[in-house]
C-alpha cells in the first residue's frame, strides 16, 4: 500500500473564503518560519502557485483577492510583522493559476496550493536563463535578427552607431539602423530613439523611449500582440514590458518584433 503524502480529507479542507484565505496563509506563514540563519531578510519573492483545476477555483480566487492581489500581499507583511519575520522592504509577491503545480515547490496539506520562496541569489541565477529575439520585420538595420539576454548591459537602439549626447559624450547604439541606408524607414529614427533592459524585479525585457523616441522629435509606439493595441511611449521615464510577438514601430514604419521563439 503506497501511503499518498498529499490525499486530501473533504472533512479537513476550508469550505469558505475567509477559512481557506486563513489556511493559505497559515501555511505561508509556517513555511517563512523554516527559515534558518536571518535567510528572510534576503528573499527577494514569493510565489503561490493554485492548481486551476480545482473544484474551489472561485473560493481560491476570492481568498488571494485576484482582482487585487496587493491586499494579500498586505495579509502576509502583517503576519511577517506579527511574527518577526524579516522580510525586506522590496519583496514580490506572485500569485499563478496554473495546470500542474511545480514539482519543486512546497505543497500544502489539504490545499491545492505550492509555495516557493526565491532569494536574490536564485533571482540573479535565474535570470541568465531569459534571453529574446528581436527580428527587424521593416527598415534596415545592420542585422536581421539580435539575440538579447537577460544579462546583457541595456540595448540601445538608433540611427548610426555612435552620436554625440547633450553632456558631451557619445552614445553607442548596439541595434543600428545605418543613415545612409537608402530604405525609405531608416531617415525617420532618431540617433538616441529606445531602449531595451532587463527588469529584475518583473522578470520581463522593457523597452523605454530616449529623448529622440518621443513627441516632439519622434515616435515609439508598440503594437501589442495579445489584443491589437497601440501603445505610445509619451515619456522617457516610464518603459513598457514587451510580451511575444509585440512589434515595435519606431519614427514612421520602421518594425521590430519581440520574440522568445527561436
């Protein structure tokens, strides 16, 4: 008789949202307890993973407030609080609806949810395993596709290699688009157009316009994929988290796309 670690009593399990949100937390709570040797102040997120299958998906979704997931974020810093838990000031929390829960996370009992706690160590580690195509789709640059990774330093984007900045030093673009390119496209971007750096914090490749990639001077808009919009990049200070097959246009019709597909 093989004994099921994880078998789940009807009569044991939460049958209401605030129960369970209770038990969901209890269990994160036991779980930042096992924490040895002051590791707390080093994580960097937390990760809930809920088994979308479940019976109970509509009670789950209420007791991680879905639609406002900083509430439970709130839930667990007061109990770190309450507990002396040390958490620093910066961590994450990312809650996943997901087919099949992780194979290396914490289960929990009578739950259907896992838990994984990252520290910045693992983050770090970690993001050296994302990297993303860009494929020049319209325009000329020196090459058709650009392999980008996470650990790479940003990527700037523009018209020639190098161009003087305010401050007096050069700016060296690593995504070219020659000036004396006859390709109607390539006279209408900027010599310091975008950008596109890694976020830590999102795990995500963000693009962010440069002073010549904004109105007045010029335009970078993304096409986003999933539903058809155009988003207009109006500021330098505020980027934009490129998803697969994003396309990005920069001037008049000059167009990238963003892939992680080889």
């Amino acid at each position: 008789m093989v004994f099921n670690l994880f078998r789940k009593s009807d009569d044991n399990r939460p049958h209401d949202v605030k129960s369970l949100r209770e038990a969901i937390l209890r269990f994160i709570k036991e779980s930042l307890q096992k924490i040895e040797g002051g590791e707390g102040g080093h994580i960097k997120e937390l990760k809930l993973f809920i088994d979308s299958h479940t019976e109970d998906l509509s009670m789950y979704e209420g007791a991680v407030y879905v639609h406002d997931k900083q509430l439970f974020k709130n839930e667990i810093q007061r109990i770190a609080d309450d507990f002396a838990i040390n958490l620093p000031a910066d961590w994450t929390l990312d809650v996943e609806f997901t087919d099949r829960l992780p194979a290396d996370a914490r289960r929990a009992d009578e739950l259907d949810v896992a838990f994984v706690m990252n520290t910045r160590k693992q983050v770090a580690h970690n993001s050296a395993a994302f990297v993303a195509y860009i494929r020049i789709l319209n325009g000329e640059a020196e090459q058709e596709e650009y392999l980008i990774k996470a650990t790479d330093p940003k990527l700037n984007i523009g018209r020639d290699k190098k161009s003087l900045t305010e401050n007096g030093s050069f700016r060296l673009n690593q995504l070219v688009f020659p000036g004396d390119s006859k390709h109607e496209s390539n006279k209408y971007i900027s010599r310091q157009h975008a950008h596109i750096e890694f976020d830590m914090e999102s795990e995500r490749f963000m693009i962010f316009a440069d002073d010549g990639g904004v109105p007045p001077r010029n335009k970078t808009k993304i096409h986003i994929a999933a539903d058809g919009k155009v988003i207009k990049l109006n500021s330098t200070q505020i980027g934009h988290p490129l998803n697969e097959g994003d396309q990005v246009i920069l001037g008049e019709s000059a167009v990238f796309l963003f892939s992680a597909q080889k």
